[in-house]
C-alpha cells in the first residue's frame, strides 16, 4: 500500500502475531520454544513498523510488490510437557514429584475447577507479582505493568540431586476452609479440666496449629494439570544460523485478512538465530554447588543498603521498563526516607524521564523487599545538556584537518551517555588529556564547556539551567543534585578548530 506520504509499506491490516509457544528445531535436532508474542503490525510513535523491512519483489513498473519483515524473540530450549495429577483426600504439604527429569520451569499449574497455582520462594510468601500487557501510550518503553495478586494456592519446589526429578509441594490448609480464620485460636485448642484439681501431663501434636490457609491451600480430589518445559544441556547450545525449522507455528492473523493472503503468509515464513544459542550447562558438581553456596552466603532478600537498593532497581526485569541510570541519597528533610534518581534513554538513545507505568512497577518491586519503617521518593533525574568547544595547534607535520577528526571522534568516544552516571563530574584534566594524546596535537589554544537549553535550530535540548562558571571546582565540573551530564548532539555540540 502506499502511505500518506506516496512511500510503499505492508498493508499493516494483513500482518500476522507469532504467538508464543511457536516451536523450532536446531540442525541437532534441539527444541527451542519461542517466549513471547512477535506482533508484526505494531508500529512507534511516529506511526511506522518496528520490523525491519525490505522490498521482497517488485512488478513491472519496479514498484514493491512484496516485503520481508523480520522481529527477533526470545527462544528457550527445551520440550513442554503437559501432566495431570490426581489429588486425593486432604493432606496437609502434599508433595506431588513430575515424571520428567531435568525440569528448567514450571510453566503453569490448574486444577479442575480453574483454580491456578502459583510458585513461590516460600509457603509464607502469599502474595505474588503477576505481569498484564500495558495498554497506555507509553506501551513502548514498558511493555508491561507488574501488578500484586493474592495467590492462596501455592507451591514450593525441590529438585533431587539423585534422580534429578522435580516435586511440588504445595499448601497445608485445605481450599474447603479457605473462607475460614487464616490463622487458628491457639485458646481453642485449651483442654478444659472439670471436676479435677490435680493437673497432668498432655500431649498435643504442635502440627494442628499448622493446619491453617497460613501456608497456602489445596484443592482435595481434583486433578491438576502441570505444564512445564524439561530438558537443557551443555548440548543444547548451538552456534549462528543452526535454528532454521519452524516444528509446531502459532500465528494469528487480522479479521481482516484474507484467505489467499493468511496462506501466502504462512508459507513464507522462515527462521534463523543470528546469535548463538549459549547458556546450557550440566547439572552442577559438588564443588560447583559449594563454591555457590559460599557465594550466596551474605546475600539477602530484602534492601537495607543504598546498594540492595540500587541492585533492586537493576534487576527488574525489562518488560516492566528499564532503568538506564538510577542513583540513591538520603533525604535531608526525612531521615527514614532515600531520594531515588531515575533516568530512561529514549528510541533515539536520548536521555528521557521515566514513565509512570515504570515507577509504578519499580514501586510494586521493590515494595515486597523494603523495610516497613523505610520510604523511597522517587525522582527523575535532571538533565544537564551540554557543548564543548576547543581550538588546538597542531604540528606542520601533520595535516590539520586528519587530527581535528581523530581528536573529535575521541572525544565523542568520551562523552557517550554510556560512559556517564547520574552526580558523574567531568574532570577538565580528563578531556585534556584526550586532546593532548591525539597524535599531532601540540597544545590546547581554548577550551570551554557551554550549557545547552531550549531549542537550538532544530534540535531540542532540556531546559535545565546550568551555570558552568558557578558550578567549576578544583578542575571539576560538579553537576546539581539528581543531576546527569549529556552531550545530546555531539556532531553538532563538539566543535573543535585547528591551527
């Protein structure tokens, strides 16, 4: 079709979603299943398709006729198995093992009635942390937004070391009851003595105080129905351009589309890996598994430092937005309460505030792991734009123009936002140095930093104030509180001369 502005692009009301679950074969015959969904049709912000596209064909008038698109996904390897548990009577911890080996997740857990399953670190934990697709127009940079749930059927699992199978053990209340007091009267279990003034010994099993909804619930006499992927290896690695078999496809197409077209889709589909596959291992030795327990030994699951923080913050997982820099400082104004600094990077790569789906979700994961005493206010960072500019003098043995671009592009190297970190100064001896050791360079004639703000021909800059004079300290440039240095434009905010 051709498009507002007279460009050819794919009819976005033809293209298809690859639906998770879709699985592939390795040239080894290894099993990988694709994790999520690949919509072809989702476009940016400015209107266009995320999938890179290339003209397939063209007709007579060598106009495009056909499109390549392609989107890359996340593949696991490893073959998904469906199970059914037959539960009977009520026992309290019933521990129910799978008959695979080898199992790297238990996708899911149902029982007869719809009731589902949730995992859990530990039968206490009662509530878990459940990812739905976000709707809002920030759906670019969080895909997703974490939300809490109650999860009162729940289970732990155990792997055994001998026969490397997996067991559920699940809850010790019983769903019958599951309306009834979480947590039973200790007074009711109290014997009451009539008519006797001499007191003896009881016995009173301390496991009846366990038989409460605390620990979780299970449904008796149902079934349940387990799916979960088994397998993995060291030989399940494979090298570049060896995933090329589509075995099982899941794919949608658009009401919209027509018959011939879903067919011609269909067909056309093909897949490849163009990284290699890596991550798979053997089942870890003895010594493997003490050198992990040495080093998990100070580890914790909660946050009582700035770094438990900030390695919260680092850790959430991308589809719920990602953290670029984040930097942690103590209130001034409450002593119980740490300033959280935040700052996304933009589709151009841009430093840009964080959404608010994604302090939300930051909110919701970090919330479980906080001291109840503890607050966290979270801030966006600001941003400081800003230019540079120098003229140096070079040797008559070299040329000019050849040692401003390599002193230029070195310094462009330097400033990348990669290389910066939110209250990061800038040592004026540091970008000196790059210019000195720019081979050709005999001295530095000026050298000064400006701050960039507003719109400045046809480029946006923040509107942050920064006074570079004020702000200069023992050959430093100290940024503002919560604040990080970015030189947004570098072929346009480095200028350099030569003489």
């Amino acid at each position: 079709m051709v498009s507002p502005g007279n460009k050819y692009i794919p009819q976005t009301n033809t293209l298809p979603t690859i639906k998770k679950d879709t699985a592939l074969l390795s040239d080894s015959g290894i099993t990988f299943v694709l994790t999520q969904d690949l919509d072809f049709s989702k476009t940016n912000y400015s209107g266009e398709l995320i999938a890179d596209t290339i003209i397939g064909s063209t007709d007579g008038s060598n106009n495009p006729a056909t499109f390549i698109l392609s989107l890359q996904g996340l593949c696991v390897s490893g073959e998904i198995t469906s199970e059914q548990l037959n539960i009977g009577d009520f026992t309290s911890f019933l521990q129910k093992s799978l008959a695979e080996p080898n199992v790297s997740q238990v996708i899911s857990v149902t029982d007869d009635s719809a009731n589902e399953y949730h995992e859990v670190d530990s039968l206490l934990q009662d509530t878990i942390y459940k990812s739905v697709t976000n709707i809002g127009s920030d759906v670019l940079t969080v895909t997703e937004n974490l939300k809490p749930i109650s999860a009162p059927y729940r289970y732990t699992t155990q792997v055994s070391l001998e026969t490397r199978k997996t067991t559920l053990i699940f809850g010790g209340g019983n769903a019958a009851t599951l309306e009834d007091d979480v947590i039973p009267d200790p007074s009711e279990f109290a014997i009451p003595l009539y008519g006797k003034t001499i007191n003896k010994n009881y016995s009173l099993d301390p496991n009846r105080l366990l038989n409460s909804n605390t620990y979780g619930t299970i449904k008796a006499n149902s079934v349940l129905t387990v799916r979960y992927r088994h397998g993995g290896g060291l030989d399940n690695n494979c090298d570049t351009n060896s995933i090329n078999t589509i075995d099982t496809l899941y794919i949608d197409f658009p009401p919209t589309s027509t018959p011939v077209n879903n067919v011609f889709v269909r067909n056309s589909i093909d897949v490849t890996n163009l990284e290699p596959a890596r991550g798979g291992a053997d089942q870890p030795s003895t010594d493997r598994l003490r050198s992990l327990v040495t080093s998990a030994r100070n580890s914790q699951n909660r946050i009582v430092t700035k770094q438990d923080l900030l390695a919260r913050v680092y850790t959430m997982p991308t589809n719920f937005g990602q953290i670029f820099r984040a930097s942690v400082k103590s209130s001034q104004d409450n002593p119980y309460a740490t300033r959280l600094y935040l700052a996304t990077q933009n589709q151009n790569g841009h430093i840009d505030i964080a959404p608010d789906a994604l302090k939300k979700n930051l909110r919701t994961f970090i919330n479980n792991n906080r001291l109840i005493t503890d607050s966290v206010d979270m801030l966006d960072a600001s941003v400081i734009n800003i230019g540079l500019k120098f003229e140096i003098l070079v040797d008559k043995d070299y040329s000019k123009r050849i040692v401003l671009q390599k002193t230029l592009q070195r310094l462009k190297e330097y400033f990348k936002i990669d290389n910066f970190h939110i209250e990061q100064p800038i040592s004026f001896s540091d970008v000196k140095n790059i210019i000195y050791n720019t081979e050709g360079v005999i001295s530095i004639m000026m050298f000064e930093f400006n701050n960039l703000q507003g719109v400045i021909g046809d480029r946006q800059y923040s509107d942050i104030f920064y006074s570079i004079s004020d702000s200069t300290y023992k050959g430093l440039l100290i940024p503002t509180d919560g604040s990080i240095f970015e030189v947004k434009f570098p072929l346009d905010d480095i200028i350099g001369t030569a003489n």
